[in-house]
C-alpha cells in the first residue's frame, strides 16, 4: 500500500517534470522573437562616411589637423608615403588604400623624375614605393637620388623590379637591391616557400605536387599567386628573404633557390625588392604591412578584425528544380537544405567557431510557379536565431528577373509570411554599382547597413563606405575552391586588415552545373577551407556580416598615433565609438601588461589589442627570460 | 647559476660517492669489518673505484659500453654475492625482488608506500645504529665536520662562483670522455684513462653532462683527497686528534705556494690520483706491521682445530687462529696495496713515480722486516700485480692497433733523456706553475743550466753533495711564499720525523719508528727531486709537480712529528689525547700566526657569463641540435652532440675576402656569438689575474692573428680575435637590428642570438669596416 503522502509526493514530482518537459520548447519558441533581426540597428549608432581618416592628400582643403603632441614620445616617423606609379595603374591604388588604413598621408608621383623635380618641401617620406618602371635606371641621378633617400632613413619598397638585363649590367644597381649574382634571365618554379613571421599564418610552402616523382597535383596548386617565371637572383649579404620559388630539380640548394621578396639592409634603411608580381591586387596591401612591420623595432595599425563566412544564396525557401533534385538526392530541394546541408555546415562552422550569415532567398527563380514557403521562413529564422547566425538578402536570382521585381516578390513574400522582415546586410554579388545604388533604395533594402560584393581584382579597397551610411565587404574569394593564390590572399588580408571574408555559394546545390557541385563534394570543399583557415587565424574574432560592419566603420574611422619610451608602448586613438583593434608586431618581445584595453597572442611576435579608450599603454618585456641568471 | 652549481656539485658528489662508498660498504661491510674505521673507508674507496674503472674499461674495450651494461655490471657483483650467500634459496629470493620490482612498476606498491617503508629504515638506522655508533665518537665527528667544512670554504668558494673551467688541458679530458660515449676510448691514442672512466661512468648512469662533471667534480675529488689525509694520519698516528692538526694546517695555512694547492681547483686526472697513493702507502705499511704474519694453509692446521675453524668460539684463541686471521689481514692489505697501486697507474703516471717513492720509503723505513724475502715476495708480487692490471687495457688497446698519446712519448723521452726543459704537452698548466715568479723562475732556469755544464762529468755523490745546499731554495721557491724561514720550518720538521724515527726505533717501537722514517725518507726524497734540476738527476716528473706532492706530505710530517712527541711524552697513557687536543690549539694558534689563507677564485679558461649562456642555450634547447655557438671558447666538447660549435677565427678568417662576396652561412636554426668585451686572460697557468684590457677599434684594426689551434685565443691574439668579433657583431646588427638580438649582456660579456629561417638562412659576410 501506498500512503497518500507518498502518493501525493509522486504526483506533485511527475506534473514538475511533465511541466519542465513541455514548457521548455514552448518557451523556447515563445521567446525566439526570430521575427526581428537582431543584428539591425540604424546606422546613426556607428560611424559613418563623414568619420571616416583620410590620408592628408585627400582632405579636401589639403591640410589635415595633427592630433595632440604627445609629450616626450618617442614617434615613429611614418607619416608619409610617396607612391612613384603611374596612376592608371594598379599599384597606386592598393598603396593609396593601404596608405588610408594605416592611417598615412600620401602622395603619388607618375615618375621618379617628376618626384625630383617636385622636390617635395624636401622632406623626405617614410618610404618611397616605387614601380620599377618609373625610374629611369640609366640616369645616375635618379640612382643617386635612390641612395640619397636611403641615407636620410627613408625605406625604398620596389613593388617591381627593373628588366634583368639593367640588373645585369649595372653593378649599382646590382648594390642597391643586394643581388650578389644573376643565376638565369628566367625561370619557371614549381612551388614558393614563404618564411614564417613575414606575413601572419606562419611558414608555408605552395607546391605543385607532394613531390618531384608524384604525379598528383596538390588541392590548391590550380592558382599560385603572383607569376610563376621570373629572372632568377641570388641574394648576397645584407639581404634578408622572406620568399622564395623553389626551383625545379632536386640539385639546387635551398639557399640557391630563386629570391622573390627580399630585404637589402642599409644601416638605417632598407630596400625591399619584390621579384613576380607579388604585389599586384589586394596582396600588396599585406605585403605593405609586412614590410613596415619588419622596418622597426615594433608597428602597431589599426584592423577591422572580423572574420565572415557568407553561405551565399542559402536558404531557398522554394521547392525547385525537383527533377534534378529527386535525380541526385531523391528529395526536394527544401529537405536538402534542411536535413543535409544546414546540419552538415553547422557542425563545421561550429568547431572552428565562424558565425554563418546566410544570404536567404526567397526562391532562386521567379519565372517558375513555385513559391517559397513561409514555414521554412519561421523554421530556418528560429534556428539561425538560436545559432547566432545572421539573416541577409541573396540579390541575385536565377532567371531573368529584374531585381526591382525580384526584390519587390520578396518584399511581398515576407510581409505575407511574417509581417515583414529588417534585413540589415545584402549579398550584391557582382552586380553593377549602379544597379546597386538604386536597389539599396528599396524599401525592403532601407534597413540594409552594408554590402557584400564579390571579390574583384580591380578594386583596391576590400572595406569602404558604399555611401553615406552603406558599407562595403567585398568577399576574398569562393570557399568552395581552394587555391594558393587565395590563400596567399587571405593571408595578406589578414595581416594588414585581420580581415576574411569567404562566400560559399550554395545555389549551385539547388541548380548544379555538373556533377562537381553535388553537395557531396561541396561540403569536402567546404571543410577543408573553414579548417584550414580556421586553424591558421584562430586569434580574429568571428563575426557576421553585420558584425563585421560595425567594425568596418570604427576602422575606418579610428586615427592613432603610437610612440615608445623604454618598454611602453604609448598609443593615442581618436574616434572611437566603441572597441577598436589594432594589430602590435614586435620582434623577439612580449607584452607584460596593457592599459586600457586587452591583448591576446595570435602568434609568435604578432598581437591582436583591443583598445577601449583614447590612451592606450602597452609595455613589453622580452619575449624569454634567461633561466639560469 | 650559483644555486644550480651548489645543486649540481652535490648531485656529483652524492653519486661518486654512492658508487665509491656505499655500494663497496653495502657489498663487502662483513668481510672488511676487521679493518679499522679509517681503513675501511679506504678500502671502501679503493674497491669503488676499481671496479668502476676497470668495469668501464673492460665494456669500453668491448665496445659494448652503454647506460645498461654499466648498470648491469654494478650489479653483478651484488647478484654474484646474493648467489653466492644464499645458493639454493637465491632463485626464490630473485623471483621475489623481481615480483616487488613489479609490483613497484605496475603501480601496485606505491611510491608513497616505498618511501615510507625507507623512510622507516633510514629513521631505524639514524636512530639506532648510528646514534650509538656516534655517541663515544663524537668529538672526532665534530672535528671532521669542521674539516670538511674547512675544506668545503676554501676550495667550494672557487666551484661556486666560477663556472668555468679552471686549467686549460680540461677540454682536452672532455674530448677524450666525449668520445668514450661512442666506445671509443683512447681516441687520442692510449693514455692512463682511470679518471676518464670515473668521469664517463657518472655521466652514462647518472646523466649528468660530462662538462658540468668536469666543472665541479673538483670539489668532492679534493675533498676525498683531504679525507683519505686524514684517514691515513688517523691510521698512523698514536693520538686521536694529532691527524687533525696536518689536515688543518694543510687547507688553512698560508706558507703553501698557490701552485701547490691551485690544481685542486680543477678536476684533474693527476689530482684524483694523489687519492690512491696514501691507501697504497697504509696497506703497505699495515702489511709489514704484521709481525705475526705467516702463510698459512688450512690443510695444514693442527689436529683438533679444523672444527674450530667453521665456528665460532674459544677455538679461534689459539695461536694456529691467531696466524690465521693474520694471514687473511695481510692478504686483505696485499690486495688493497694492489688496487691502489694500480689505480695510480691507471689514473697517472706521476701518481705512481710518487707511489713508487713512498714504497722506497717504506722499504727504508721497514727495512728490517722489508728484507726479509717472506714479505718481500709478497709486496713485489703485489705490486706487479697491480701494475699489470692498470696497463693490461692499455696493453690490449695497444694490441688492437692504438698508439699511444703523445704525452707518453714525452714522458718516455723525458725519462730516457734525463729531463727536459719543455713541458708536457696537453697538460700546459704545469709548465706555467711559477705564475707570479716568472722572473724567478728565469732566473732559476738560468742558474740551473749554467750548473749543469759544470756539474757534467763529477760523480753522482758528488753532484749530490754540492747541491744539497740548493734544496733550501728550491722548497723555497716552489713550495712556500718565497719564506726561507717556512722552507727551513719543512726542511726541519722532515728531519725531526727522521730523528723521531730513529728514536722509536731506539725505544723498541719498530712498526711506529719504521712509520715515521719512512714517512721522512719519502719527504726527503721528494725535497731533494725538488731539486733535482740543479742537481743534475733525471726529472722523474716535472719539476713544478714536486710541489703539488710535497705539499700534500707536509701535513703528514707534521702530525707524525707532534704525534712522535707526544707519544713520547704521555706514551699509552689516555691523556695523549688531551695533550693532542691542546697540541690542535696550539697548532690553530700558530697558523693563525703565520697567516690564513683565504679561498681565492682563479680566472676561469670561459667566463662565467658564457657557462651561464651555454647552460641556459642547453636546457632551452633541449631535444633540438639545430643551434650553434661561435665562440673563441671550446663549447664544441662541453656541448658535444648536443648542438654545433663555429670557431670563431674560422669565421673572422673568411670574412677577411668580403670583396669576393663570400657565402658564410651557418645552417642551424639558431647561432649563438659570444662575444668577450673584456676578453679573458687566458694564460697556460692556473692564475687569479683578471683582465682589465677592453676591446677597441684599434684592437679591431689589426690583423688577424695568423697562427693555428688556440693560440688565436690567447693573450694579445684574443683581445684582437674579440675586438674583431665585436665590431663584426656591431655591423650586423645594424644590418638586422630586429633579427640580431641580445641574448645576455654584462659588462665584460655579451652574447647575441640569431634565429634563422633554415630554407634563408643568413649570409653572415658582411664588410664590417676592419675586415682586412
């Protein structure tokens, strides 16, 4: 028998349980208010294009306020920076925009000559980077004038390098870039090696095959960066390699094998010489960086640190193309999404920590009669919510749909599904600037804060303002692909920006265009590049799109000025509207302690800061300590 | 560093002493418990280092020498025993130790567990056994401490604050040792090689580095050397505390010439050897004080005594026991004689010449019982023994086609020749032994070879009798602080030994009086060596090295001197004790007198900073060769194996053709320079000069020096070699300030690092202003 206080007890314990069983999900969904996009905030709370540093050259009346004299601080002269480019090309560019990051005044000459002759207030710059093809090398004066400038302590940066018969023939020429012999006019390399502590991301070798018998070609090897035949020089002392080609044929010696960044020493200024192309693209920017941090004892610049993964063009809400889709899944496309990629991209996504923001659409082709599903909306919105991934609009389709009509279906999509919904980024792809512009006055677009755009070579800003308010990240490259040349990329961009931005396009899932596209062997792909760069920059915060531009614009907005008196490192920031960060390279120290703000280690001699307030002290110490004293 | 050396010095010890002490006592404490305290600590001592040494001689010979042979070869006279002892049982016996082994590796017996059940062994023992063994002896124990601490003040002083090594023939010992890891031994040709096993032992089984073996196992060999002093003097003498009274003269007096002390402060394979010459000396002298010694054979006992001779009881009173027991002591002693004199010859030739001389004066002083052919046969054919069991290895690495070091040849031509003025070669720090007497010593040199044109032709006596009256001067020079009246003080108390002798001898105390004038006749052949330059006779030795030995036997003479007086004086009566108590007093109040010496830092061959460097570059680099040193010192031996070592002239020479753009690279991950900005002195004499001379521009403006091996690295040639470096290192770094950084800095020193990229590495060519 049973006593009643006992049956009491029983019973009061399997309603709590039945109750904690039941309501848990029901709260759960209560309070998902999935409706509303978090991430949405108008753009007055950040700031905008009118905040944002401009070097001294651009300011409209050509002068540019210094900020308050620090007061016995030892400054680190790297005010300015003269690009001798022509301006129609592409070097310009990327050192104007590296200039305006780093939160340098610059100037650009089309020649050495005219840079002579302008004379410049005769001060001379920072560092000079000088396309090999303005200078005249025949001229003695503008040698002359080369080695005048290194005198002074001004670091010469040659983004190209001068025919290799000038190099040949001319022993100063030869003296200035350091190059103790010419081994071949021309030669093609199988591989690079790229020395640790140049660019973030450690030591890396970019090779065609595993080895010189196999007959594989390695994942990646599709694309190197920069060229892959270029004169071949041999580095005499003084010099200092960053990079390497790895010659073909296993009898060259390592320390033979063909320099293709290197550093020529002068006592009190270096010369860095870039061999094949490097620095062409958004890579210079990188590499600029790199540089500047090997130029002294420490450099610390501003970053955006934000790392994005954009699933482009996922979800779709729409039950299309089922044909295809019975044919290789032997589901709809709605379950495909739902039961194999989501869990799939989750779990990977989630063990390297990357927020996702998921470019939705409503449906990838608004020509068919099938609609999207205002269900799939609500389930994919709660689960997204609950993952901290972010909610943005696809912009592209696949049929031939205007996007004022594309944009316009989706408006009414959403308004029926949910009341209508506040997007705050959008994925523009490649589309056109104008088109653009004229979709972002949209009223389903008006909330939109910033653009995600493809990457393209031809643009030399991977961050700016689109407009007033809108900004612009443009994506490094398609995650679905890995290549060296990418990589070498994302490298670059993290080293000067500590930014990464990787689209996976998933409509190719919906609409393959062979049978590469499965999602079978996108996911491998898609694996291999969320691991591996993952891994390689686990210090950079992970952010959404929308995340990423709340960074952007404290970036671009920040201006600093840094000095060093003994071991501290004294950092003055204007234009802070929240957490800025900045990157501190150092050389064989470490930082002790940190006022006013915090710091972590992303590698060896390499610092993420994060700085809450205008003054900013950090104080090193060695990096190891004798342990026997 | 100074905690780590203490740390490590007792580590040395504490293992030398392990293999040397306590495992001989843990085997053989039954066998020896006859033996009187201080002669079984001798025999304890000679039996360790015996079987180590010719344990690694035998492996090494079979080139099987490795951690696990030596462990197992330590072992085997311990299972050989156990065997022995225990017969049919020892099979169950080994079943159980190998069960509690394990048990203890499997984790079911407990660390904590073990350590508490030694614990309680080791409380049992201090509590029990060792409390009532201290209480009547006390006052000696007192006293020992404070001789050890003595020793430990004047010589420990020196271990602890300099790091490096203190003579410069060490890196050679270290290349030798070095290459016994390999089973390579004699690799510089055959060589006495007893202090190099003891050397590679403690590093193989221990792991403890060979060079930090080298920069602190002085420490416990002098203090060894001083303990077996005042073992023998304890042996000898009829007072219990007269012994302490040469053994603290010894260590604290200020008459001594530094030359005759300085040695002590490097590990130094004719040092260890002065450890065996006073155990072969006891057991000598103890063999031939047996004056009931016969041989004796057990067949050969009378009837009614064989049962006797497998119990104990009133049996053993009889004569027939008596001989009996006598014959096994004077076999003990013959055997200990043996070892020891091997182990002289094993560990040096000088050790010997001076054991050889001790035994002539035990002859003469034992002549009466010496003489006789019972005794005689016994000692001849022990020493034979012994000396055939110290050169049968070099025998047999001889027969296996290795020649011998060029020091024997030296050595053999030196004594075939009747002397010479050079010095050996790889033990240089001899030859410097006048130091601060260098004009002196000229002058001395001067005066001998002028003597010795004219002394060519006259008689040996003669020559004798005409230079006796330079030995004054010559003990003078070489062993006192330029003190006639200390020179005369030693002179005198070696004769007044001979005279006490002589009276006990008189007062029908043969064993006592032989003692003591072999003890003075040993003396007095050493005084008169000491000379020997001067008087013509071939040089045994070298002639600095007399002194080392003299000075070691003074404390004999002068212990055996009081001890003669008071003996005569109280005779067995107990109170010569505390005549002797009061005699030690005296003899403090004295020194006191005469002056102290002081514990004194030599100037090291590498300075402190780079020990320190490379100790820390060792332990921060450990499992990881890729690193080198450059450096004018020779790290190539103290971190053989461990790393790579770049000479630093070598490097400077190839930078002299910087205009033919030169490849120096260096293809380690790391590359260490040491740089001296006050470069050492490095003389070829123990010394405490410290250098004072800066490095400079003009130090760096001149050449090169152009001569080979080490002499770039001494005097002049150094301070140019390092102000080169120096100014090498300046460019350098203006070249990379970012990637040439300080790795430690005093004022006297500087190490910098690089850290190269090993698929770019550096090419360290550079014009650096002086470079021609």
């Amino acid at each position: 028998m049973i006593s009643r206080r006992n049956f009491f007890s029983i019973t009061i314990l399997m309603i709590a349980v039945l109750f904690l069983c039941m309501s848990i999900n029901s709260l759960k969904d209560g309070w998902n208010d999935y409706a509303v996009n978090r991430y949405t905030e108008t753009a007055e709370n950040y700031p905008s294009r009118i905040h944002m540093y401009l070097p001294l050259s651009e300011t409209q009346d050509g002068t540019k306020e210094d900020s308050e004299e620090s007061q016995g601080m030892l400054s680190v002269s790297r005010d300015r920076v003269i690009c001798i480019s022509p301006e129609e090309g592409g070097l310009a560019g990327v050192v104007r925009a590296w200039a305006t990051y780093t939160k340098r005044d610059i100037t650009a000459y089309p020649s050495l000559a005219a840079f002579k002759t302008a004379g410049d207030g005769g001060e001379l710059p920072e560092m000079l980077v000088l396309d090999a093809a303005c200078v005249d090398w025949e001229s003695g004066g503008e040698l002359e004038l080369l080695q005048a400038c290194l005198e002074e302590g001004t670091h010469l940066v040659f983004a190209t390098l001068p025919d290799v018969s000038v190099i040949r023939d001319n022993e100063k020429v030869k003296e200035l870039f350091g190059i103790r012999k010419v081994l071949e006019e021309e030669t093609t390399v199988t591989g690079f090696y790229l020395r640790g502590g140049f660019l973030l991301g450690g030591e890396t070798f970019y090779l065609e095959k595993e080895n010189p018998q196999s007959s594989v070609f390695l994942p990646g090897s599709a694309a190197f960066p920069g060229e892959k035949t270029f004169p071949w020089y041999l580095p005499g002392s003084g010099t200092k390699i960053y990079m390497r080609g790895i010659a073909e044929g296993e009898q060259v010696k390592t320390e033979n094998y063909p320099a293709m960044i290197w550093r020529r020493s002068f006592g009190t200024a270096y010369v860095f010489a870039v061999n094949g192309g490097m620095m062409e693209g958004l890579a210079g920017m990188g590499i600029l960086s790199a540089m500047s941090a090997e130029m002294y004892s420490y450099e610390i610049y501003p970053v955006v640190n934000a790392q994005n993964m954009i699933l482009a063009g996922y979800p779709s809400l729409a039950d299309e193309n089922p044909e295809e889709m019975e044919r290789i899944y032997s589901r709809s496309v709605k379950q495909v999404f739902q039961e194999l990629l989501w869990p799939n991209m989750a779990a990977v996504l989630e063990k390297n920590r990357y927020k996702a923001t998921c470019m939705m659409t409503p449906q990838y082709d608004y020509t068919d009669d099938r609609e999207p599903d205002g269900k799939q909306l609500a389930y994919y919105l709660k689960i997204f919510n609950e993952s901290a991934a972010e909610t943005g609009l696809w912009g592209l389709s696949m049929s031939d749909t205007p996007l004022a009509g594309k944009l316009a279906a989706d408006a009414s999509f959403l308004e029926d599904a949910l009341g209508g919904y506040s997007f705050s980024s959008f994925y523009a792809g490649d589309m056109e600037d104008g088109s653009l512009q004229d979709a972002l006055k949209e009223e389903l677009l008006e909330s939109v804060r910033t653009v995600v755009r493809d990457y393209d070579e031809t643009r030399c800003m991977p961050v700016e303002f689109l407009s007033e308010d809108v900004t612009v990240q443009r994506v490094l490259g398609d995650g679905l692909e890995y290549t060296y040349e990418n990589d070498f990329l994302v490298r670059c961009m993290e080293t000067a920006l500590g930014y990464f931005n990787m689209a996976f396009d998933l409509s190719g899932v919906a609409y393959p265009e062979g049978d590469g596209e499965t999602w079978e062997q996108l996911s491998k792909a898609l694996g291999t590049t969320v691991g591996t760069y993952g891994q390689t920059f686990p210090g950079f915060a992970r952010t959404t799109a929308s995340q990423c531009d709340a960074r952007i614009r404290q970036f671009l907005a920040v201006d600093y000025r840094d000095g060093r008196i003994d071991d501290a490192i004294h950092l003055q920031v204007e234009g802070l509207a929240g957490p800025a960060w900045f990157i501190l390279r150092t050389h064989n120290e470490t930082i002790r302690k940190m006022e006013g703000g915090s710091w972590q280690e992303l590698e060896e001699g390499a610092y993420l800061i994060e700085v809450d307030q205008n003054q900013v002290t950090v104080t090193l110490e060695p990096a190891e300590e004798r342990f026997y004293r | 560093m100074t905690m780590l050396t203490i740390l490590q010095t007792i580590g040395v010890a504490a293992a030398y002493l392990a293999v040397t002490l306590v495992l001989p006592w843990a085997l053989l404490r039954g066998k020896l418990k006859p033996f009187r305290l201080p002669a079984r600590f001798m025999a304890y001592f000679m039996i360790g280092n015996f079987y180590c040494m010719n344990l690694v001689y035998l492996l090494q010979l079979l080139h099987i020498s490795s951690r696990l042979t030596l462990l197992l070869g330590t072992l085997a006279p311990f299972i050989g025993a156990a065997a022995f002892q225990w017969k049919k049982s020892f099979g169950a016996r080994m079943g159980q130790c190998l069960e509690r082994l394990r048990m203890i590796f499997e984790g079911q017996l407990g660390r904590r567990t073990l350590m508490l059940r030694l614990g309680k062994r080791i409380g049992k023992l201090s509590s029990g056994w060792l409390g009532e063994w201290l209480a009547p002896r006390w006052p000696e124990a007192v006293l020992a401490v404070g001789i050890v601490a003595l020793i430990l003040y004047i010589y420990g002083t020196n271990t602890i604050h300099v790091f490096g090594y203190c003579s410069s023939d060490m890196v050679v010992h270290n290349y030798w040792i070095n290459h016994m890891e390999n089973n390579n031994i004699f690799v510089d040709g055959i060589y006495p090689f007893g202090f190099h096993c003891v050397i590679y032992y403690l590093h193989e089984v221990f792991a403890i580095p060979t060079y930090v073996l080298l920069r602190v196992f002085a420490l416990p060999q002098t203090l060894m050397i001083h303990l077996m002093l005042l073992a023998f003097l304890r042996l000898l003498c009829k007072a219990k505390y007269t012994p302490y009274i040469g053994v603290m003269a010894y260590v604290v007096s200020g008459v001594f010439y530094q030359y005759t002390y300085f040695r002590y402060y490097a590990a130094l394979p004719q040092e260890y050897g002065m450890l065996f010459i006073l155990p072969a000396a006891y057991f000598a002298i103890a063999f031939l004080q047996e004056k009931n010694f016969v041989s004796v054979d057990k067949k050969e006992a009378p009837k009614g005594q064989e049962e006797g001779l497998k119990r104990p009881g009133r049996a053993f009173g009889g004569l027939f026991k008596r001989k009996l027991r006598a014959a096994r002591e004077a076999k003990r002693n013959l055997a200990l004689f043996a070892i020891a004199i091997s182990m002289t010859l094993t560990v040096h030739f000088y050790d010997t010449i001076v054991a050889g001389l001790l035994c002539l004066g035990i002859g003469v002083g034992f002549a009466f019982r010496c003489l006789r052919w019972r005794y005689l046969k016994r000692l001849m054919v022990a020493g034979v023994t012994g000396i055939l069991i110290a050169v049968l290895p070099m025998a047999a690495a001889y027969a296996m086609g290795k020649p011998l070091q060029g020091s024997l040849y030296w050595g053999m031509n030196m004594l075939s020749s009747g002397g010479g003025e050079e010095s050996e070669p790889e033990e240089k720090s001899g030859s410097g032994a006048d130091g601060n007497k260098e004009s002196n010593g000229t002058e001395s040199t001067a005066m001998e070879s002028s003597e010795k044109k004219a002394s060519q032709g006259e008689g040996l006596w003669r020559k004798l009798q005409k230079g006796l009256v330079y030995v004054p001067g010559e003990v003078k020079y070489y062993v006192t602080n330029d003190s006639m009246d200390a020179a005369w003080f030693m002179l005198g108390s070696v004769g007044a030994v001979l005279a006490l002798g002589a009276l006990w001898l008189i007062l029908r105390r043969p064993d006592y009086g032989g003692t003591l004038i072999s003890v003075g006749v040993y003396m007095g052949v050493l005084c008169i060596l000491q000379a020997s330059a001067k008087l013509g006779l071939p040089q045994l030795i070298e002639v600095s090295r007399y002194s080392v030995y003299i000075g070691y036997g003074l404390p004999i003479v002068w212990s055996l001197c009081l001890d003669a007086l008071l003996y005569l004086l109280f005779w067995e009566k107990r109170t010569i004790n505390a005549g002797a108590v009061a005699a030690l007093a005296a003899a403090c109040v004295a020194v006191a007198y005469t002056g102290v010496r002081s514990p004194v830092c030599l100037s090291a061959y590498e300075s402190n900073e780079a020990m320190l460097c490379l100790t820390n570059i060792l332990r921060e680099n450990r499992g990881n060769t890729s690193w080198t040193i450059c450096s004018a010192n020779d790290e190539q031996q103290m971190t053989w194996g461990k790393g790579y070592h770049y000479e630093l002239i070598e490097f400077l020479r190839k930078q002299e053709s910087v205009k033919e753009q030169p490849v120096i690279t260096i293809p380690t991950d790391t590359v260490y320079f040491f740089v001296e900005k006050v470069p050492i002195l490095y003389l070829d004499y123990l010394n405490t000069i410290r250098p004072d001379r800066k490095i400079s521009p003009e130090g760096a403006g001149m050449p090169l020096p152009k001569v080979k091996g080490i002499l770039p690295y001494i005097g002049e040639e150094r301070w140019v070699t390092m102000s080169h470096i120096y100014y090498w290192v300046q460019a350098f770094r203006e070249m990379y300030p970012n990637e040439m950084e300080v790795y430690y800095e005093t004022d006297a020193f500087v190490c910098y690092r690089v850290r190269q990229d090993a698929y770019n590495l550096y090419n360290f060519a550079i014009d650096y202003g002086y470079n021609e």
